[in-house]
C-alpha cells in the first residue's frame, strides 16, 4: 500500500498559467478598489490599462496568425517534396523493375 507522493492531478503549463493570470487580475482588482484615487483617476487608469490590453492582444494575434501562415508554408512545401520524392522514387524503381538485369535460363 504505497502513497504515490508524485500525484499529478493534469495540472499542465497552461492551468498553471490560468490561475497566475487569475490571481493577477484579482489582486490588481483589490488593489484600485483600496487605492487612495478618486473615482475619474481610477476610471482613466483602468480605460488606459484595457486599451494597452488591446492593443498587447491585437499584436499577439497578429504574431499568431503569422506563425500558423508560415507553419502551413512550411507543411505545404514538405508535403509537396514528399510528393515529389515519392514520384522519383516510383519512377526510378519502374525503370529498374523494366530493365534486363536478370539472368534467367543463363
């Protein structure tokens, strides 16, 4: 009856990155609520830290997009020399296949 002290309950990079997010936010969120500004102060920072939000989003999206068209660039050039291999390569076994080398009844 072992304890397997290395449980890992599928916590990956990716919910680990959620939760920091989560608590980023969260914290930031109590941290106007108890900040010493006035109301119009507070509005403006938070209009300014969503616009700097969006635009950060905008500028990802945009590098992601261009990581997925290079991405199929690359599959579609590999996908066309495997073509063209397997082309050669079904040629040149065809022609050999075809050719007298075989000494039958020699």
């Amino acid at each position: 009856m072992g304890v397997d002290m290395a449980n890992d309950n599928g916590a990956g990079a990716g919910s680990v990155m959620l939760a920091f997010l989560v608590g980023a936010v969260a914290g930031a969120a109590a941290a106007l609520l108890y900040a010493p500004a006035t109301g119009q102060e507070t509005r403006e920072f938070l209009g300014e830290k969503a616009r700097e939000g969006r635009d950060r989003a905008t500028e990802v999206a945009a590098k992601g997009r261009e990581v997925i068209s290079r991405g199929r660039e690359t599959v579609a050039t590999a996908l066309e020399r495997g073509r063209e291999a397997y082309q050669q390569a079904r040629s040149s076994t065809a022609a050999s296949s075809s050719s007298p080398t075989s000494r039958e009844g020699a």
